[in-house]
C-alpha cells in the first residue's frame, strides 16, 4: 500500500500522482507506440477504432461525467466533423488545417446548439440533442451537393508534408497522437478553475451559482469543447471508414457514446478509453460467438441494440462506477488484502433530489 | 390553391395523429410531474401496448373492446412492475441516470417484441378500419375520428380521476410535496408506481387508438421522439399542455407534409421542437418553477 503525503499544493494537481504512475502510462506510451509492429493489419485498425471512438468518449465524459449534463447527439457532431473534414480536404486544404477547421467548425455548432437549451435543465439538453441528431442526420441526406447523399463520399487521403497517410497504420498514429492530445487538454482542463466549476455544477447547480459561477457560461464551453473534441474524432472517422455513408450517424451512434461513458465510469478519464473498448469489442465478441450460442440467439435481428441497452441497463443498477469503478475496486482488494471491508466502496444512501420549489 | 375541404381535412388527420403524440406525452407529463424522471422508453411502452392488444384480438379472437381493455389493464400492470422493481432503484441518482436506463430499458423492449412478434407491421380489426364519417358534406376517416374522441374521453376520465377520487388527490398530493404526502400517511412509493401504471395504460391507449391508422411494428416508439415536441410545447408538466401541444405537432406535420417536398414531413415535429426551446423554452403553458437547494 503506497501512502502519499502531499506536502505542497502543486501535489494536488500533478498529472501523474507518483512515480508509479510514470513508469506505468510511459510503459503503456511505449508499447501503443510499437503496435503496429507487433500486432497485424486487422487489429491495427480496430485499435485505432477504439482510439476514435475514446476520443469522442473523452469529450463525452467532460460533458456527462463532469458537468453532469447528457446530450444523445453526439452522432451529429461525429458527422458534421466527419463531413467538413473530407468536403474541405475535396476542395485541396491541407490535412493539418482541416483537422482543427473540422473540430472548430464542429464546436461552434455546439456551442449555437447549446447555448439556447442549457438554460432549462439538463432533461432538456438531452431532448434537444436528439431532435438535433436527427435533423442533422436528415442534413446529410439531402444536401446532396456537398454530402453527395446516399450515394456516399470518398475521402480524399491525406497528406502530412508531402507523406500520404495511407493503411491502418498511418491513420493509427495520427489517431494517437490526436487522442494524446485530447487527453492532455482535458486532464489540465479539470485541474484548472475551469474543471472544478465543471465538477461544482454536477454536484449543485445552485451552490455553483451562488459561489459565482456563470452556469450558462461554463456549460455552454463545456458543450461546445465536447462537441469539438468529438468533431476531431469525426474527421478521423472519415479516414477510417474512408467512404461516408449519411446513415452511419444515427441515435444508436449517440447511444453508443454515451454507453462509452457510462460502461466506462462517469468521471474518470481512464474511464472513457475503457469504455471505448469495451463499445469497440462487443460487436467483434458477439460475432466470435455468434455461430456457438444455443437456440439460435447469435441469428437474431437486433441483437446488438438490445445488449447495449442490456449493459447500459445493469451498469446503472449494479454498478455505477462502471469498468473503472471495478478496476479501482480490484485495486483496493489487493492493497489492502486481506482487510477489504464490505463498506469500502458503499455508496452513500440517496434520498430523491428534487430540484423544484413550490 | 387549397380548398376549404382540403385544408380541414389536413387539420383532422393533424388532429388525429398529433392526439397520439399528445397522449405519449401525457404519459412523460404524468411521471415527470410526480418523480422528475423522464421516461424516454414511454414510445416503446406503447409499441408493447400495442403488440398485447393485437396478441389479444387477432390470436386469442377476443372481441375489440374486451381485447383492448384486457390489453391496458396488462400494459398498466406492467407499468406498475417496470416503477417497483427497476426505476425505484435509481431514486436520487442524478437524472441523466434514469434517461439512460430507461434509453437501455427501450432498446431491450425493441428486442423482446422483435423476438415475440417477429419484425414485420401487423395490424388488427377494428370497429373503425376502413369506414368513413360523413359530418355535413365532410368525409372523415372513423378511425382518425376514433383517436380524437378516444383523447378527448381519456382526459375527461384523467380530470374527474385526478379531482373527485381519493387515490387521485393522493397522486396530486405526492407530485406537489413528496415529504409532506409521507407525512400524511400517503404511500407514496406504491403511489408513483400507480403513476407509472397510468401512463403505461395510457400509452397502450395510444397504440390500440393507432393501430387502425398505422400498422404496430417494433420500430413505432421512435414516435416518443416527436411526443417531446408536444410535451416541450406544452411545458414539460401541464397535462392539457400535453394533448394540445402534440395537437399543434400533428397538424404542423400535416401541412408540412402537404407542402415540403418527400423526407422532410419526418423531421418537423424535431425544428418545431428546436424552435419551441430557442422562443419560449419554457413552454407555452409554463408553471413558475424555483429551485430547491
């Protein structure tokens, strides 16, 4: 058992804890950095799958698992990013422009989104996002002069320097390095006044308010750096799929997002990138075991919605602090063997919260 | 030009189809009003509504009333199961909590029906399929007409249940003051799942009343998404405000229908309900609300 003494503030909000931290993330840098020579095509890509989607899991987990508000959309923002990356890259902008053009223009459409909605409470976020979805979704449709419709969009390959970024595996290291980026920005993010006005707003928004924050200010930032980060995400989507199909953004997208942050354990970073993989596994495990499982469930239509829903379902009921939450508890149990208590990690008793006054 | 005749015939079918929104939203409204939770599975609710009534009707041949009574008292009893043994369980987890659940609780009731019903629309007979009400020269479809009646019965039922019986005052009592309701020996907990069995009849309503217009398929419940248009109309917490919201849905859809080219019908009652939260987000029939610390 590691006891730390923190003896100067800047303790408190180091990034790494202790040297045990260090040597563990360098280690993890390392070895995510000598995959693709490992581990062949097929996996590649499903990593960098699991890349994309964290990082749209991380911008997800600023705004569910540390603001406490949920938007079912975040499919529409993955699109927009994806579309605006590959029609401005079709018009010959370089990739390293269009990449942060993609999440700006994304996180301005949050923000105009936002902006008007997170003055009621979050129940109507989470209502507004989902009309938006599928407007959005409707958008791409249509507009066929810029989305090209249902006939789909080939997306130009990109160029870094004169190098194109071809095969899982370029696409993997421009997914990681963007994925490091996303972490770096988000771990100061809530280390900074910023995220702490972020975390005072999940837990009250009124005792937030009276202690001087501006709600509307900081959800609406919030939001709209979510929805960029999940734009990055999108404009990396594009060059995974390589061909957009205006289909592909729909609600079971979002659903699955917010599965990430859920599955993953609401507020913890860690928690976004274990929730991803658990969002990008599933559907390979279910397709391992498909052909094995009795009475012909693995042939059913719809099985894959329905064990999302499953999972989110026995997430939220039994265990909260989702895949991290069960990591921090297998933790617990070792350090401490054998004295792990039945009320170590006992959550605390709840009473309904009302937010009305009458 | 359109003609007279053309444009009430508009506003009846609107009518009739923004009833069934106004009815699921009815059934948010019910439950928001007295847990704060939103049910977001309310559309599917109405889907398995629907599927009991046609198991009842087309395979058990039971008559149409007695097979659509028979099929709310079990969507009701349902609903009832669906508060005690799951929702109560989430009591004070914070609300993104309870969307998600019951997000995951709709997807798993899209699957059970998919298994149990199989994925095609089948449809039932009823009193009003296929024949027409001549009302002064106006030709009108009985089965829109059923649906408009049906709401405007079920909210002079809701009205006299919620005012004149004693179980009904208990439910006003527990929406407005949880702690004090307690305090005057009301159970509240049985209470709320009374609630959740309302509005999981009501949504069986919905789904029998429809089921002469459109077919029952698995995929009907993403018409819950347009109820949110009603209920964000109609404040999120009036009942009347509900009916008429999914009303002004139904019939702006209609028109929109008639006049925006294919594809875009789908997506109006989504701008209605943007353009509702970016005027008047509070709704048109909005309570004055505070905040509790």
């Amino acid at each position: 058992m590691r006891y730390l003494f923190r003896t100067q503030y800047q303790q408190d909000i180091a990034l790494f804890r202790h040297n045990g931290d260090r040597f563990w993330y360098g280690l993890l840098t390392v070895l995510v950095l000598i995959a693709p020579a490992i581990l062949g095509e097929f996996y590649i890509g499903e990593l960098c799958a699991v890349y994309i989607f964290a990082i749209a899991g991380v911008g997800l987990m600023l705004l569910v698992g540390y603001t406490g508000l949920i938007s079912l959309g975040h499919a529409a923002f993955l699109g927009i990013g994806a579309y605006a990356n590959a029609v401005l890259l079709a018009q010959g902008v370089p990739f390293l422009i269009t990449l942060p053009l993609a999440g700006l223009f994304t996180a301005l459409c949050g923000a105009a989104i936002g902006r008007p909605t997170l003055r009621m409470s979050g129940l109507y976020l989470a209502i507004a996002t989902l009309a938006f979805g599928s407007i959005v979704g409707t958008v791409f449709q249509k507009w066929t002069a810029v989305t090209g419709g249902f006939d789909g969009f080939a997306v130009p390959t990109p160029t870094i320097f004169g190098i194109a970024i071809e095969g899982a595996t370029g696409i993997y290291y421009v997914s990681l390095a963007v994925l490091a980026f996303v972490l770096w920005v988000s771990a100061n993010l809530l280390r900074s006044p910023t995220g702490r006005a972020m975390v005072a707003i999940r837990d009250s928004e009124v005792s937030a308010q009276s202690m001087g924050i501006h709600l509307a200010r900081y959800k609406t930032l919030v939001f709209a750096v979510s929805a960029g980060m999940t734009g990055l995400a999108g404009a990396l989507f594009a060059h995974y799929v390589r061909y957009l199909a205006p289909d592909a953004f729909d609600v079971l997208l979002s659903v699955q997002f917010v599965t990430i942050v859920f599955v993953g354990g609401l507020g913890s970073l860690r928690g976004a990138i274990l929730g991803a993989m658990f969002v990008r596994l599933l559907p390979q495990f279910i397709a391992v075991v498909r052909d094995d499982l009795p009475f012909g469930i693995g042939r059913l239509p719809g099985l894959e919605p329905s064990l999302f829903g499953l999972v989110l379902v026995l997430v939220i009921l039994f265990q909260p602090g989702g895949l991290n939450g069960m990591w921090l508890k297998t933790k617990q149990w070792f350090q401490a063997f054998p004295f792990k208590r039945q009320t170590s990690f006992r959550r605390q008793k709840s009473y309904a919260k009302s937010e009305r006054l009458r | 030009m359109i003609d007279a005749a053309r444009i009430l015939q508009l506003v009846v079918n609107g009518a009739a189809s923004g009833c069934i929104y106004g009815l699921i939203a009815l059934g948010f409204v019910l439950i928001y009003k007295a847990t704060e939770m939103v049910n977001f599975a309310q559309g599917d609710v109405m889907m398995l509504g629907g599927f009991v009534a046609f198991s009842l009707i087309a395979n058990f041949h039971l008559p149409y009333w007695v097979g659509g009574i028979l099929a709310i008292v079990i969507t009701a009893a349902f609903g009832y199961a669906l508060d005690a043994f799951i929702l109560r369980r989430v009591i004070g987890q914070p609300q993104f909590a309870v969307v998600m659940l019951t997000l995951g609780l709709g997807f798993i009731f899209r699957a059970a029906a998919g298994i149990t019903w199989g994925y095609d629309s089948v449809g039932f007979n009823t009193p009003f399929t296929n024949k027409t009400a001549n009302i002064g020269g106006l030709v009108l479809g009985q089965d829109n007409l059923s649906i408009i009646v049906g709401t405007v019965l079920l909210c002079g039922i809701l009205y006299l249940f919620f005012s004149k019986t004693r179980v009904g005052v208990a439910m006003q009592a527990a929406s407005q003051n949880q702690l004090a309701a307690y305090y005057m020996g009301i159970p509240v907990r049985t209470i709320f799942s009374l609630i959740w069995a309302i509005s999981a009849g009501v949504a069986c309503l919905a789904g029998i009343l429809l089921s002469p217009v459109s077919m029952i398929d698995v995929n009907m419940g993403f018409l819950g998404i347009k109820a949110f248009a009603a209920a964000v109309i109609g404040g999120f917490g009036s009942i009347p405000g509900s009916v008429i919201g999914g009303v002004i849905v139904g019939i702006v859809e209609q028109f929109a229908g008639y006049k925006l080219p294919a594809g875009f019908q789908e997506v109006t009652s989504n701008v209605v309900l943007l353009l509702m939260l970016f005027i008047r987000p509070q709704g048109l029939f909005a309570e004055r609300m505070g905040k509790r610390v």
